[in-house]
C-alpha cells in the first residue's frame, strides 16, 4: 500500500480484524491467500466495512476472484489485485489500474 502512495500503512494486529488486513489513512486492505478465487460475498462484506469507516476498499487476492465478485467490483469501482506467492500485486479491475496509473512517474 505505501508503494501505491497511502500513508500511515500499517498491519493489523493477529486476531479480530473485521475484515481489515493492512490500514492506512485513507484506505483499508484485505488480503485472501486461499487456493479457491475469492467470491462476491468478501468483496461486499470488506467493501460495507471501508463505506462505514470513509476508507478506500482495496482487495488482495492470491487465487483472483470468482466472475461474479469481479463484476460486482467493477460496478461498485472496487480496487482488486490478485498477487503471486512473492506478493507482487498486479491490478486485475480498472479502479485498480487507475490507483497503479496513478503512481507512475
């Protein structure tokens, strides 16, 4: 997340975390490293909770996402990135290419 430009990026204690992997001022991260591509249902649980807390809803995947939870993202302009096992994240939804484009110099 510092590397796409938020600040104050910072890793949510192990535990309870209501959906918040990584937080920074102005957005907040889950991260799935399952083997299954991540469903709509994760997608709108995290998308509810960055909507209640103002916060920018990024979503890291390491399986990407099933076609429906990509759907919906692009809809709600939801950032998504699917990343590999060396946690290289890649955009896989046009917010997410619009946060990366962003960043370029």
């Amino acid at each position: 997340m510092e590397y796409l430009g938020y600040s104050n990026v910072r890793v949510t204690p192990v535990g309870a975390d209501g959906g918040v992997d990584v937080s920074s001022d102005e957005a907040y991260a889950q991260v799935k490293a399952k083997t299954a591509p991540t469903g709509i249902s994760d997608i709108q649980r995290h998308f509810g909770v960055c909507q209640a807390a103002t916060r920018t809803p990024l979503f890291f995947s390491l399986a990407g996402y099933t076609t429906s939870a990509m759907q919906w993202a692009e809809r709600a302009r939801m950032a998504l990135f699917r990343f590999d096992l060396q946690g290289q994240p890649e955009p896989v939804s046009a917010t997410a290419r619009d946060i990366v484009d962003s960043t370029a110099l």
